[in-house]
C-alpha cells in the first residue's frame, strides 16, 4: 500500500508540474517574432550575369514561398522587347519564358521593382535585378538623373525617361525607345547595363504604355545634345506640357459651401464672401462669389459705408473673367468696422436668379497684428538669369517680386506656410513660358527650395535666399 500511495503521488505531482498550478490556464506556445524578412534568392538558373546566353527561359528560386504582384507593370526589361516575356510565381520559385528574339552580343537587365514578395507577411523584395548577355561580356553603362516639372519645380513619379538611339526629331513619337526607366518618389532615376554610345534622352508620362510622344497636352522632357553611357554627370530634364499655364493668385480663395437644394420657384441669387470668420483681409480685395455666372449686376444698388452708415465712395467694384466674382477694391483702414448693403435687384444671374431682398452685410478689418513682417535676404544674386520669386500658398501666388537688388522687406505679410520658388525669366514678361519639343524651344525653368517658409503673426520673420542653390 505504502508503495502504491508513493506512485500514485509521484504521478500526479509529475502532470501537475507539466500542466502548472491548478488555478493557472494552460499557456500556448509563442510563434515568435514576426517574419520582416523579404524572400531571398537562392539560385538561378541559367546563372545571374551568365555570358553567350541563348536560352528562352530562366528560373530563379528562393527561400520561401513567393507571389507576383502586378508583374505586367512593376517588372521592366531594358533593352525593351517587342513582346514582354511571360513571368510566372509558383511555390518557391520564378519562371521567365522569353518570347522575343534575342539579339547578339546584347546585355539584357529584368528589373522585378517590389513585384516579388513573400506569401505569408508580404515582405517585398526590393531592387532586384537579372541580368544576362548573348554576347562575350556585360555591358556597364550607366546614366543617372532627376526629372523636374517646368512649370513649378516639383516632381512627379508617373514620369518615365526613354533613350533613344535614332536622333531623327520624329522618333519619339513614331519608334519604340530602346530602353525606359521609371522615376522614385524623389525624381530620379537610373539607367544599368548600357552598351557604349550616345542615346537621345526624354522624360514622358505614358499614360498610355506607348512610351511615345503624341500630344500637346502630354509632359515632354529633352535635351539639346545625345548623352553617352557612363557619363559623370547628371542630367536634368525639366517636363513640360506645350499649353500648360501657371496658376496665377490675384483674390484671396473664396471658400465655397455646399449648395442648398432649390425649388424651381426659387429665383434667389446667393452670394458668398471671402471674409475670414467676419474679417477683411487689409491686403486683399472683397469678393462676393455666385455658383453661376453673373449676368448683370447694378453697382448703385450696392451701399458701402463705415460703422456709423457713412457711405463710402472711394471704392471700385468689377466683375472678373470668370463673370462669377464681384471684386470689390478698397484700402482698408486696420480694425475698422464696415457695412456692406445689397439692395433688391442688385446682382442676376444668367438663369435669372436675382437678390431678392435687401441685406446687409457688417464685417470688420484685420489688425497689423495678425499679419507678420517679412526681411528677404539674396545671396549670388545674377540679374542676368532675370530670376523672379514666388511665394505660393494653397498652390496660389502670394507674391511674385522680380531680384533686382538683395533685400526686399514687406512690413505686412499674411501668416501660414509658403512655398518658395524662384522662376529664371528669359524673355523677360515677368511669366513662365512653355516649350515646344518641334520647334526646339526649352520651357522657362521654375526651380522650387525644398523648406517650406513660415510666417508667423506679429512676427518678424526672415528669409534668405542663396540663388546658388537654385541651379539654373
């Protein structure tokens, strides 16, 4: 009996040590840290930069599981074929079936992008490259660059660049490029495994997948001069698109609500400001803004008058181009107090709304105070380059004052955020101008500084501008 009581305790103290106390849940195991691996290549067949390849296809294997993500998009071949190869994700491995006819002595480049990734967390892998030759060795060529839109000096990532061996003007709209790379967020981009020579260089948008030019309203890029492979210094393509046009600020934004539902027998004529909550901007003009435009309108029907119902005479009021603002033109004495009165029969619309009773409209200037002063301070400042800056804010301009001397100082300046832009005006109209790729004509170039300026409110605020830093 002894014996058995001490088996019996024995076992149960044995479970009760594996399975923890009785209180306690059982605990899984953990699975670890999560994979943040990207699948890695294990081999390749034939062999990555393998010479006098004449094979069609071409194998590659990892270490895990992969899919193809979008391939017909995210893989690019260099030179490009005239039928893409077929790419195939199974398992642990990529299969190429090549479906074009080689050429001799050619060094081919299969960029897969972020198209490889692993099944299980979706790890890409990134910048990836296969490369081969038909011929003896690998050609080394290499041309790098930033694209640059003309007409605001940002970038845009949907552009491509070609090269092209012909240099007959026609040929960017008419052949196929002999080779294409994409551009990073940045801009740039990267050509590899060039053969030695000169090529014709153009950044486009491809909207199409044609990677041709055949539109007016299609982004071009050029260069005066072929480049050659492997060539030290970096290009700069400014794109541009023959009838773009700058957006010009000339009334501060008139913020627009949504509009009210309206019965048919509804003929009121509604118009809104740009007052900031009441308040009049002492820089800027008064709008009042219709959805439609406006017809006709009777400026005697229209009292301006001070705080005490003083009618003010000193004022213009103007349609403007899109006929659907009235701009009222003014200067604004700080932290005044002013009335505006529509009367009946004011303003109509060209679906014949018209004011149909008399309002009155009481608002109130800004202080100095909400505004900052600003100190522009230029440094390598070449009258010859005939350089302009722009300030934008909300994509409008704030200011657009030519360099012709290396300080300039505004004691009001609306507050907020600003980009700065300097624009290189060569012919000298105080405007950017487009170019013409048939004619040979470079567009103007406007080249944007990366920090952003901010003006603060009863600020002094400075500003100094190395116009080395804008390369032109």
């Amino acid at each position: 009996m002894k014996v058995w009581s001490f088996l019996s305790f024995f076992i149960s103290l044995s479970v009760w040590l594996i399975s923890g106390s009785g209180c306690g849940q059982p605990i899984p195991p953990t699975g670890g840290p999560r994979d943040s691996l990207p699948p890695l290549i294990t081999g390749a067949e034939p062999a990555d930069s393998s010479l006098n390849f004449n094979g069609n296809k071409i194998t590659l294997t990892f270490n895990e599981y992969i899919t193809l993500d979008n391939p017909f998009e995210k893989i690019t071949y260099s030179p490009l074929p005239k039928i893409n190869p077929q790419v195939e994700g199974k398992l642990k491995t990529v299969i190429i079936k090549i479906k074009d006819t080689l050429e001799p002595n050619t060094t081919y480049s299969i960029d897969f992008g972020e198209s490889i990734t692993d099944i299980n967390e979706n790890n890409k892998l990134r910048d990836f490259r296969y490369v081969f030759s038909t011929g003896p060795r690998i050609d080394s060529g290499v041309l790098t660059g930033r694209v640059y839109l003309a007409e605001n000096g940002k970038t845009d990532s949907t552009l491509i660049v070609v090269l092209h061996k012909n240099g007959y003007d026609s040929a960017v709209a008419k052949e196929k490029p002999r080779y294409a790379a994409k551009l990073n967020k940045d801009g740039d981009f990267t050509f590899r495994y060039l053969a030695p020579g000169e090529y014709y260089i153009f950044a486009l948008n491809d909207e199409g997948g044609q990677k041709t030019y055949n539109q007016e309203s299609q982004y071009i890029g050029f260069l005066d001069k072929p480049v050659s492979a492997n060539q030290n210094e970096k290009i700069v393509l400014y794109a541009f698109t023959e009838k773009a046009e700058i957006k010009k600020g000339s009334t501060s934004p008139v913020t627009q609500p949504p509009a009210a539902t309206k019965s048919k027998d509804d003929k009121r004529l509604r118009l809104i400001t740009n007052l900031d909550g009441g308040r009049q901007d002492i820089l800027g003009n008064l709008v009042l803004k219709s959805e439609t435009k406006l017809a006709s309108f009777d400026s005697a029907k229209l009292i301006f008058t001070d705080e005490a119902y003083k009618p003010i005479t000193a004022y213009t009021i103007r349609r403007d181009s899109t006929l659907k603002q009235l701009i009222l033109t003014y200067t604004w004495t700080e932290n005044s107090k002013y009335n505006l009165i529509i009367q009946k029969d004011f303003a109509k619309d060209s679906a014949g709304n018209f004011t149909t009773r008399t309002d009155t409209l009481p608002f109130q200037a800004k202080k100095e105070s909400d505004y900052g002063s600003l100190d522009i301070k230029l440094l390598n400042l070449d009258s010859t380059q005939h350089p302009i800056l722009l300030l934008y804010r909300d994509e409008q301009i704030e200011l657009q004052q030519p360099l012709e001397s290396n300080r300039y100082k505004y004691r009001l300046f609306k507050p907020g955020e600003y980009e700065v832009r300097i624009l290189f005006d060569k012919n000298q109209n105080r405007k950017w101008d487009t170019g013409n790729y048939w004619k040979k004509l470079q567009p103007e170039k406007i080249v944007a500084r990366k920090q952003k300026l901010t003006i603060r409110s009863n600020w002094d605020n400075e500003l100094e501008i190395n116009l080395l830093d804008f390369g032109n």
